[in-house]
C-alpha cells in the first residue's frame, strides 16, 4: 500500500468536529479533492491489504457502504 492510501485509512479513523473539517483535512493533507478522497477510499475498501492492515476502520466502512446501497 502506498503512503497516500495509509493516509486516507489514518483520516478515516479520526472523527471530525464539525462539517467541513474532514474535507479541509484532505485538501491539506493530501493534496486532492474529497470526491478524489472518496474515489479512493472505496478502492482501498475492496482491498485485501487494507483489511490486513486496518481491519476494524474497513469492516466499518464497508458495512456503511453496504446499508447505503441496500436503501437504493
């Protein structure tokens, strides 16, 4: 895993005061656009090695995810 998908793993275990401040935080941090961020989350969450290293921040999201498309 590259030091940018460690990175989005590490944004999505904080949680964030308010709204906005997670958006803020990618664009400094990382240096792209939240829809760029969350392009590249859902990658990671289908990524074995992602669960390998973080698997209680990926379980969540992808259970998140989940619930969304079955209420489509």
């Amino acid at each position: 895993m590259s030091e940018r998908d460690l990175a989005v793993l590490a944004l999505e275990r904080q949680s964030w005061p308010g709204p906005g401040a997670k958006e803020r935080a990618v664009r400094e941090r990382l240096g792209i656009t939240p829809t760029r961020y969350y392009q590249l989350l859902n990658v990671l969450l289908d990524d074995p090695r992602a669960l390998a290293h973080d698997p209680v921040t990926v379980n969540r999201l992808r259970r998140l995810r989940q619930a969304r498309r079955e209420r489509r």
